[in-house]
C-alpha cells in the first residue's frame, strides 16, 4: 500500500461519514487525481504581521503555531484541518467598497451570536451584497479596507 493509501482510505470514510465535507464519493478526480489529498495551508500578505496576528488568534481565535525562522516576518496558526500563514509584505488590497477580495470563509454554528460579538469587540463588518441575504458577512480587522 502507498504511503498515502491509508490517508486515501480514510479520507474515503471521512467523506461518507461527514456530510460537511464538499467531495462527493464516486466523483472522478481530473488532473493529478488522488495524489492531491487536502489543502496543507493559505497564505496571506500583510502589512503589519503583528496587528493580523492579533486579529487572528484574538477576534477569530485560531491557535498560533511555531514556524520556522524564515528570510521575512510572519506567523502561522492552525485551524484545525488546515494552516494559516501570515506573511510580512504589501498586500493586494482594492481601494473604495469593493469587497471582492481574497479572503478566508468560516462557518460559524450562530451568525446572529458573531455579528454580535463582532460589534462587542468594535470589528466593523458588512453585508456582501453578491450573495443572498443572509450569507456572506465580511469582516476584518480593517472593516472594508480589507486590511487583515
């Protein structure tokens, strides 16, 4: 058996056994296949690591991990099934009020109870108004500057 044969096997149950999880069993994978197994990490470019790192691991809550001792600034959490890495730079943000940009989407069990504590701790957020009501609530430590 491969090394990731057993990692196969399991991800094959996991996706039986969770209805959360968005690959449906029998669903031919194209191009590398199965040699692609989940998402290790995202990336982020930011200005001030400090500032995101506190947005992250304060407001959002995420656990922040050791990593390694690179060329440049930055800080890494876990989410639990994936990484985050900050990474010290300019980040790409769109001036004005355009609220496509990249971004991470997190599924919450109470949109009411987070929008709320939300406001409790001064985070500014709106509604992405390119998706029905009731989903797609933006926020960031820099509101609509989409400054993370």
């Amino acid at each position: 058996m491969s090394a990731f044969g057993e990692l196969d096997r399991e991800l094959s149950m996991e996706s039986k056994a969770d209805p959360t999880l968005h690959w449906l069993p029998g669903v031919e994978r194209r191009g590398l296949g199965n040699a692609v197994v989940r998402v290790n990490h995202i990336a982020l470019i930011v200005s001030d690591v400090g500032r995101s790192a506190a947005f992250y691991s304060d407001v959002i809550g995420l656990q922040q991990i050791t990593r390694p001792n690179f060329d440049r600034h930055g800080a890494w959490f876990t989410m639990g099934n994936c990484e985050l890495h900050l990474i010290k730079g300019p980040p790409l943000v769109h001036s004005g009020r355009n609220l496509i940009v990249c971004h991470i989407s997190l599924d919450v069990r109470d949109t009411s109870e987070v929008l709320q504590k939300l406001s409790t701790f001064g985070i500014p957020f709106e509604q992405n108004v390119s998706v029905p009501k009731g989903m797609g609530k933006a926020a960031s430590e820099g509101g609509s500057q989409g400054a993370f």
